[in-house]
C-alpha cells in the first residue's frame, strides 16, 4: 500500500490538470505554431511558463486504483501487476485466465 499522501498528492495534480487543461492545450498548440511571429510563440511560451508546475499533464503518475502502487500499472485494468494477478486467479477479471504449460 502506498502512501496516502502520495495518493493524495497524485489527485490533486489530476485535478490541477483538469482545470488548466484547456488554457494549456490553447497555449501549446501557439507555442508550436510555425506559422505565427517568433515573439508571439514565446509570448505562448511565457505564459505557459506561469501556469503551476503540477499543471503539467505529465506530472500526473498513474497509479493502482486500488493500493496505490505506481509501478508495474497496467492502463487495460488500471491495477499493477499484483493485483492483477490476485484478482485473477481469484476470476474477478473478465475474460483473463490463468496460463499453465
């Protein structure tokens, strides 16, 4: 189980993400844009600059929906690899089965 301040932390940065989603992709899409003067991209590029850090979709860490754990996460079930295969032996995942040769 990890730590219920990270976990916490983590949420608070998918909810940070959330809110600046939209003025970040605006600003990005700008920064980006070749076609536009060189002065308003870093204009883009300074106001991105002052969105909050945790802002960044890139911060979020994905994490096991149900100890927490930020490893061996597999995105199909949302759960990391131990997990996984507790809930699988045990048949509470749909359509996973146990391989044995």
């Amino acid at each position: 189980m990890a730590k219920l301040s990270s976990i916490n932390k983590n949420e608070r940065r998918k909810k940070l993400v959330k809110k600046y989603a939209a003025k970040y992709a605006k600003l990005k899409a700008q920064a980006e844009d070749e076609s536009l003067d060189e002065t308003e991209r870093l204009i883009a590029r300074l106001k991105m600059a002052e969105i909050p850090r945790n802002a960044n979709p890139t911060r979020v860490r994905n994490r096991c929906a149900t100890t927490g754990r930020p490893r061996g996460y597999y995105r199909k079930f949302g759960i990391n690899r131990i997990e996984l295969r507790d809930l699988g032996n045990k048949g509470l995942i749909p359509g996973l089965t146990k391989s044995s040769w």
